[in-house]
C-alpha cells in the first residue's frame, strides 16, 4: 500500500517535470527530463535495495512496511532535493 502511494508520487513529479519543461524549452527537453528523472529513480533504487535488504529484518514486521517500502523511501529523500535544485533553483 506504501509503495503505490510512493510510485503515485513519482508519477505526479514526473508529470509534473514533463509539463514545466515542454510549457518552457519544448518537446524534446521534456522528453529529456523525463528520461534524466526516471534514470536517477532507477539508479537510487538500484543501489538502496541491497542496503534495505541489509537494515530491514528478514521476518516482515508489517505487512504494510517491507524491505521494499523502506527501500523506496531511502529512495525519497534524494530525490526530493534533487527535484527541488532542479526545477526550483534552476536558472532556465
């Protein structure tokens, strides 16, 4: 359940990046900020699984909080200041 709530607020971002970019520089950096976020998504997942796996106990505590969901909010973090300096300290 955490983690669809977490993947709707990618979503949003996303959308949100898209938009900004195509109402400012166009088609094509939009397309091009959208891939740079979902790339540094993948990547930050990518490596904050294994470390997840590692900090979480191996017998679920919840079955609303996993490994996974914990994973994902390491994920969160990052991200978050990465979008701020990105799109709100941008100098376009």
């Amino acid at each position: 359940m955490i983690e669809t709530l977490i993947f709707y607020l990618h979503i949003l971002a996303w959308s949100y990046a898209f938009t900004k970019v195509y109402q400012e520089k166009g088609l094509k950096l939009a397309f091009l900020s959208f891939a740079i976020l979902v790339f540094v998504f993948v990547i930050l997942w990518t490596i904050s699984s294994p470390l997840a796996q590692l900090i979480y106990p191996r017998e679920p505590i919840s079955p609303y909080f996993t490994a996974d969901t914990l994973s994902l909010l390491i994920v969160l973090i990052p991200e978050a200041i990465f979008y701020y300096f990105y799109f709100y300290k941008a100098k376009f």
